[in-house]
C-alpha cells in the first residue's frame, strides 16, 4: 500500500480534478499518497479499481474520506477523462501547481454565485492563497506556489498561537470604471509588514516577493472581485511565526499566507455616518508597545469593549492615550481626523499609532486640495467640542464620516449630524482615484490590469 502511486490525472468538470491510479485500491487515510496530495491541496481522489471483474472507480475527498463512496467506473474512452500518460500527466500535474484555484472550485461550488449587491465586511472563501513557509531569518522563496485556500496545518506549541508573533496588513484590490484591477499603495503595505516583521522577531518579506504574492493571489481570485462600485477584494497579508516552541522567543520556523476575500464596508452605515464613543475603561497600546506595528496581539483586547459599544448602538471606540488618558488615538482599526476652523487635525504618530496607509494617502490628498493639515501633534479629547466634523480612515473603513461622538456620557454632534463637504469632498477625491475615475497624480494606483 505504501508504493500506491499515483499515475494518472483527471479533469472531469472545470469544479472536480481528481487523481485516476490504474488498478489501485481504495482510500486509506494512512496511505502516503494520500497525504501527499493532501499537503498538494488535493480536493478529491478518483481511484479505478476491478472487484468481480467490474471497473470502479472510488471516489474519495482528501478533507472527508468518510464520505468516500464507490461509483462505476467511467469509460476508459470517456471524453472526461482528459489525462492519461506520459506528457499528457505532466501537463495534469501543471494544472494542478499553476490552477490550485480549480481544486478548490470544487470545494466551494455551493458559493459560486457571490452576491456582491450585498457584501458586508464579512469572509467568503476564495480559490487560491499564497503560502510559503521557511526557517526563521532563511530566505523566503521567490515564487512560492499558490494553494487553495484552506485550513493549513500547524504546531500546537506555534510562537504564533502561544505568544503572539504574528502580524498582518490590509489592502484592496478594485475593479477600475473602465473594468481594469488596480492595487492601492502595495508597496507601502510591505514596508509597513517589514517594520512590524523587525520588531515581532519575523523575517520580514522583500518588498518585490511581498508585491508578487499578493498580485498573484488577486489575478487567481479574480472572479471575485466585486464589479466596479460594489466593493472591493480584501487582500489579508499574514507573516507568523509558525514553529513550534516552548520558551518566549521567536519562532524556528515563520510562515507567510496572503488570502483574500470580497468585502463590502467596514461600518454599517459608514456612508451616512457613524456614532462613536470615547473609552473610558480600556486602551489599545501603551507606549513602547506594538501599537505602531499592526501585531495581531493588538486586536483581541478591543473585540470585547467594541461589542459592547455595539450593544449601545455606536459603531466602535475611540481609543484615548495609555498614559495620560487625554488625547485621541484611534477609532478601533481605523485613524481618526478632526476638522476644525477648515482644516484638518489628525494625532501625531507618537509611537502607540498605526501609521495608516489611508491617513497618509488622506493628508497629501488634502494638502493637494488646498487644506491645511496639521500631524504633528497631539490631539486632547476635549478639543471635540469645537469640532465641525470628524472622521475615520482605513482601508477597510475607508473615509467613514463620524456624525457624533460621546465622551463621559455626553453626546457631541458634529455638524447637525449631516456629512461635512470637506468630508465627502475628501471621500470622493480618495476612492475616484482607487477606483479610476479621477486621475492619480500620486503614483499610488498600482493597476494590475489596465
Ligand atoms: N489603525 C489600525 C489599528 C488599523 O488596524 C488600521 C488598519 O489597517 C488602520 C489604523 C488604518 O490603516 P490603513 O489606512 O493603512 O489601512
Ligand atoms: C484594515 O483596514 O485593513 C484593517 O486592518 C482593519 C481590520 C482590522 C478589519
């Protein structure tokens, strides 16, 4: 059983390729060809086998082999069985490596049909992911194969799910107006990954090895990227620490996955205007922290209070500063702004800050545009009071206008509650030129298909 081998491959439908062995026997999940193509990202497994001189082939899948069950054998002369021998196998096994995106149709065949006039921020598989794994401080290769995206294995003892080492980014993938894919700022995504991978003990990825992963994984997952205007394909970089270890130390052995999924906005009615509430009771990094990294360490403790300040009816919290408890720091995973007198306020980067992509994009973008803005300072809570609008930025968030904001129990509305022009002025001007309706005189569209 352990010399079973694997000869031929079949395509029988563009959602189903299975391996054909001449004469095999059934599925045993002990079988070493079966964990190989396992590791491989196998779906299924046709296996031809004769039992009282009638052809069978076993159908088996890879992720449940108690669902494995005998069906009669296809013809051998079958148009479906488009793979035989010689280079013909070869060519089978190319699909397999270059298309993982095929086995994994088969997988999701349920959810084929994406109903991208209703995306939520939400998680709905895709065909393929990046995946490279190496040793601590090795090289990571330069074109790791995409897989289907999937459950990957990992050691229970994994720096990662003991102790935190891991780090994630996100970015967007849009369907332009003239129905081109473009990326915005990649780069700044990998370099933001670097410094986050430098402090977290990880080996940071090179910026081209970054950028060519995340490309490949956006082309695979093509058809699912919304149609222009109804959302964006979320690109979820993440650099663990996957090897297992007892002491807190980095990890032997670092994996990096890009995956992505369809979304629609991060808030619920992130386009009319969101109310937020002041944190009395948590922070989200003291100083000296990873605050300024995007740690996933920095997640988990702001799940809790948001859901309860959901419970409230407000969209998220504003974080205050750890040590002072006095100026404004974040609104959960998005940089806040402020609009006084005309112009336009944002925190300091003091170091418990994430150093947003989108502020960065939304400061130049104002400063083109003839606004003043200010980023070098700090911002006490109780300049809100003479606010004349605020709101928050990220790219899940976006620009989402923020219509009040309660501090100590006091509701302070911005505005009468309506969206500021310099608000919807800067969201018109960020997202035309993400989605190619305003021309990019920043260099940050990176098309991937014009
Ligand atoms: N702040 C935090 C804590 C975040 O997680 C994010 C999301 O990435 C942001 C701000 C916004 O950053 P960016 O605009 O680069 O997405
Ligand atoms: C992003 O805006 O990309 C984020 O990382 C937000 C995420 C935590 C949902």
């Amino acid at each position: 059983m352990a010399n079973l081998l694997v000869r031929n491959v079949e395509i029988h439908h563009p959602r189903f390729i299975g391996f054909r062995k001449m004469a095999g026997l059934g599925p045993n999940p002990d079988n070493p060809a079966i964990h190989a193509l396992r590791r491989k990202g196998m779906l299924g497994v046709y296996y031809d086998f004769n039992r009282g001189g009638q052809d069978f082939i076993v159908k088996g899948r890879l992720d449940d082999l108690s669902d494995t069950r005998l069906v009669p054998s296809l013809s051998r002369d079958s148009a479906v069985q488009a793979f035989v021998d010689g280079p013909v196998l070869q060519r089978a096994h190319n699909v397999l490596t270059e298309t993982p995106q095929l086995i994994a149709r088969a997988r999701y065949y349920n959810t084929d049909k994406i109903d991208f006039d209703n995306l939520s921020f939400g998680l709905t598989p895709t065909d393929a992911m990046f995946f490279a794994e190496i040793k601590a401080n090795g090289q990571w290769p330069a074109a790791a194969s995409l897989v289907p995206f999937g459950n990957i294995p990992i050691s229970p003892a994994a720096g990662v799910l003991n102790y935190g080492q891991g780090l994630f980014e996100g970015m967007k993938a849009y369907r332009t107006e003239n129905g081109g894919i473009a990326l915005f700022r990649p780069l700044d995504n990998a370099r933001r990954a670097q410094n986050g991978a430098k402090r977290l003990g990880l080996t940071p990825v090179q910026e081209e090895i970054f950028l060519d992963a995340v490309e490949r994984v956006v082309l695979a997952n093509e058809r699912f990227i919304p149609p222009y205007g109804k959302g964006a394909l979320y690109i979820r970089p993440l650099l663990i620490g996957s090897g297992g270890i007892m002491g807190v130390a980095p990890a032997p052995e670092n994996t990096f996955i890009v995956f992505a999924t369809p979304v629609g906005p991060y808030f619920k009615g992130g386009l009319t205007g969101i109310s937020l509430k002041i944190s009395d009771e948590h922070h989200r990094a003291p100083a000296g922290g990873i605050g300024n990294v995007k740690g996933i360490g920095n997640y988990a403790p702001g799940m809790v209070p948001a859901q309860e300040a959901k419970a409230l009816g407000f969209a998220e919290l504003i974080y205050l500063d750890a040590q002072k408890h006095t100026y404004l720091e974040e609104a959960g995973a998005a940089n806040i702004f402020v609009v006084m007198n005309g112009e336009l306020y944002t925190p300091a980067l003091s170091g418990t800050i994430l150093p947003g992509i989108t502020r960065d994009s939304v400061i130049e973008l104002a400063k083109a545009r003839g606004y003043r803005v200010h980023d070098k300072q700090r911002l006490s809570r109780e300049l809100l009071a003479s606010a004349e609008a605020v709101f928050v930025t990220g790219t899940a968030a976006v620009i989402a206008p923020v219509t009040s904001i309660t501090d100590r129990g006091n509701k302070i509305i911005f505005n009468d509650g309506r969206i500021h022009p310099i608000v919807s002025d800067l969201h018109l001007e960020l997202t035309g030129i993400q989605e190619g309706r305003i021309a990019d005189p920043f260099g940050w569209v990176h098309a991937l298909k014009a």
